[in-house]
C-alpha cells in the first residue's frame, strides 16, 4: 500500500511540473556563482553571485531529480510555501580534491557554478552535501528574488554553432562543446574537431541508436595559447579555460579549476551537458557528473573511447570500473552503497543490477574466460581491489584501451538518463 501511495505521489508531481513549468519558470537560466571550500573533513559554501542566462535547454517535465545521483544537491524552493519546484544532483571537482592526500594538510577554494530554471516568484536555493552515511544534508541556503537588479545579464556573445542539430532543446540531449587551447588561427580545427567529436560520439552503442535524441553545439572562443598546461613539463600557456594536466598531481588528468569561467562560455548556447575539447595529443582528460568533461582532441588512437568513457562519467555519474590509478582515501568507504549505478559495496547491492544477474549467479563472481561479457559481481572497481564490485569483467567505464562497448548496466544507465532529457 505504501508503494501505491509512493507511485501516485510521484505521478502528481510530474504531471504539476508538466503543466506547470510556464506558470513558475521563464525559459531562461538562472546561474549562481559560489566558492566552495575546506579541507579534508569540512566544505563550506561562500555566495558569489547571480546570473540570467539566455536559454533554459533542460527537460521542462522532469523538474524533480528522479536518479538521486551525486555528491550534491541543488533545491529550488518557493519562498512563500516551501514547495520543492527543481533538484539536481551534481559532483564537484573539490569534492575529489577533498580525498587527496594535500586536503588532510590544507583548505582551499575552487570556484563553482550551478545552472537552474529562472523562477517567476521568489525562490530559496539550496545546496546539500553527503554525509558520512550517505545522506544528504543542507549546507547552504540563498534566497532569490528574481526582480533583483543585481542579477547580471551580461553576456560574452560568442559565435554558436550547430554540429548535430536535431530539434527543440527541452526534448533533447543538448550538449554544447568548448575549446581549450585553440588559438585564433585555429577555429576552422576546432569546427572539424566537433564534427569529429560527434562521428566518434554516435559511433557507440546507445549513443548510436539515439543520435535523434541530441543536439550538439559549438561555442567558438580563441586562446592567445595553444594546448593546456602540463606542469610535469613546465608547460604553461595562456588559454581560456586554463585546462591542465597532473590535477591532484595525476598526469593524466587534465582538468580545469574554474567552472564559473567555462559556464561563462558555455552560457552562449542553450545546453544541458558541456564538453571541451583541449587541443593536444597528450593523452588524458577527465569528467564528473553533471560538471563537465574534458579530453585530448588528438590523441593518436583512442580519442573517441576517452569522448566516451569521459561522457559516461559526466552524463550518467557512472564510476570508474577499474583499480588504481589515482590516489585517494576512502573514495568510496565500504560501509555505504556507492550511488554510482555500475558500482556496488554489495550494502545495498537489490539497488543495483541484482535483478540483472543471470539465475545462479556466484557473488562475488569469479574472473575467468568463460565469463567474458557476462553480467555478475566482480571484485575491484571504484580504484581498490577489495571490497568494492563492478558488474563485467572489463567494460568502457574500466580498461578501455581493450574493450569497445559498455557492460548492460552502464548502457541501461545512459539509456535511462537519455530518455529522462527528452521527455
Ligand atoms: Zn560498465
């Protein structure tokens, strides 16, 4: 009775939000700009300020966060009712840098952005951060009027152009693509690189049988550089989005710390998801769910698998299935069900892909030839060895340099987060 009641509550919320966004929201984009900060045991959030964006690209149905993915919580509530109208879950580039080793002898600030549709009314937003048990809790409140004049409506008016064009923004995937490190001379490269970007892109299984579900869009912005940092190699050029390699001293890692100045040009576009393109042939990239990815635009042979592990991890927070590789603590602590949905501490695995497992099923399941692409309980994922499991032997969210598709729990993952974008 209790599910019955469960289903029909969440029946009314979506259809209130289907009929409903025109009466709360403008189709626009309210951003606002915060500092987060702290150190290895606290985070803290410090208002920065506010912006109107042009365009709102995201589903005007599904307005409620239905996954329950993510480190973090962006609430819109209305001032005067308290009745929760937008959620979005969300991870953080300070969240992985509080799990290095540099958090436990030090705080620090990374500039954060979060996008939300602009309110008619008067509006609280909210942000909740996991705790320890994996619960979310509020950290920071802000209440917005939005007839504020200090809400900025500056804009950058950089050049927009479509690569995939498929129809209007709130039925589809719209995902805009950014340069790093292209420099003036080199925007006829970039257009080829996009266009590069969505053949590797729509290449791959489910991308290729739902190429009608995306639009994809570049925004063009010079560097006075090309190619990002690369400390290990005293590299440092002028760009951008100042991307770099060796974030949290992992060579590979290419990331960039201010996420204010890449929604800045992203804001050009209408988008849900945004991507850049570093001009290098560096191997290496990275990519948190609903932040943004980033990756190599040249590497010799494996450009579209890095595109596409990367996206995975952007679009639908799948985890990474494999050990090692970076150097944190406790990323995923074994006492709490990872909320990534490719990875389990077996806590609350009936959650997970249980009702995916073949009958007779061993867990955790053993890694031998026979079981090559068969669905079970691996042991090692999430960086460890121990404890924590994925759900095939070798998928696109692990090794990727010997595999081209993704195990069926990621591909019912991405599906799933395709179809929600597009209602
Ligand atoms: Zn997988």
């Amino acid at each position: 009775m209790k599910y019955f009641l469960l289903f029909f509550a969440v029946l009314l919320i979506s259809q209130k939000s289907e009929a409903g966004y025109d009466k709360l929201f403008e189709d626009k984009t309210l951003r606002l700009d915060y500092y987060h900060c702290g150190n290895a045991s606290s985070e803290q959030f410090f208002f920065d300020e506010l912006i109107r964006e042009p365009y709102w690209a995201g589903s005007k149905t599904n307005l409620i966060d239905s996954k329950g993915y993510g480190t973090h919580r962006i609430e819109m509530r209305t001032a005067d009712t308290n009745e929760l109208i937008y959620s979005r879950g969300y991870c953080t580039l300070f969240g992985e840098w509080q799990t290095t080793p540099e958090a436990r002898t030090t705080n620090c600030c990374y500039p954060e952005s979060v996008v939300m549709p602009f309110p008619r009314q008067k509006v609280v937003v909210s942000i909740l951060a996991r705790n320890k048990a994996g619960e979310f809790v509020r950290k920071f409140e802000y209440p917005v009027d939005p007839q504020n004049y200090f809400i900025k409506t500056e804009n950058k008016n950089l050049p927009v152009f479509d690569v995939v064009k498929s129809g209007d923004p709130e039925k589809k995937v719209d995902l805009v693509l950014l340069p790093e490190g292209y420099t003036k001379d080199q925007e006829e490269l970039f257009k080829a690189d996009c266009r590069k970007f969505a053949d590797e892109f729509f290449s791959y299984a489910p991308y290729s049988q739902n190429k009608s579900k995306f639009n994809i869009r570049g925004v063009w912005a010079a560097s006075d550089e090309a190619g990002p940092d690369i400390p290990g190699d005293h590299v440092w050029n002028n760009t951008r989005l100042n991307g770099s390699y060796y974030t949290f001293d992992s060579e590979r890692y290419l990331m960039v710390d201010d996420f204010q100045e890449i929604r800045s040009v992203a804001g050009n576009a209408p988008y849900d998801y945004i991507y850049i393109l570093a001009n290098t042939d560096k191997y290496g990239g990275g990519a948190i769910y609903n932040f943004y990815g980033i990756s190599a635009a040249h590497h010799a042979d494996e450009t579209g698998k890095i595109y596409i592990h990367e996206f995975g991890h952007l679009f639908a927070g799948l985890g990474d299935e494999y050990v090692g590789g970076v150097e944190y603590s406790d990323f995923y602590p074994l006492n709490v069900e990872p909320w990534e949905p490719n990875l389990t501490t077996l806590v609350q695995f009936d959650k997970k892909w249980k009702n995916m497992l073949p009958e007779g099923t061993a867990v955790p399941t053993p890694v031998k030839p026979e079981n090559r692409e068969k669905t079970g309980v691996y042991e090692g994922g999430g960086y460890v060895t121990k404890g924590v499991f994925r759900p095939w032997i070798n998928c696109l969210m692990n090794n990727l340099h010997s595999i081209d598709v993704f195990c069926p729990v990621c591909t019912k993952a991405i599906q799933e987060t395709i179809d929600l974008n597009c209602e």
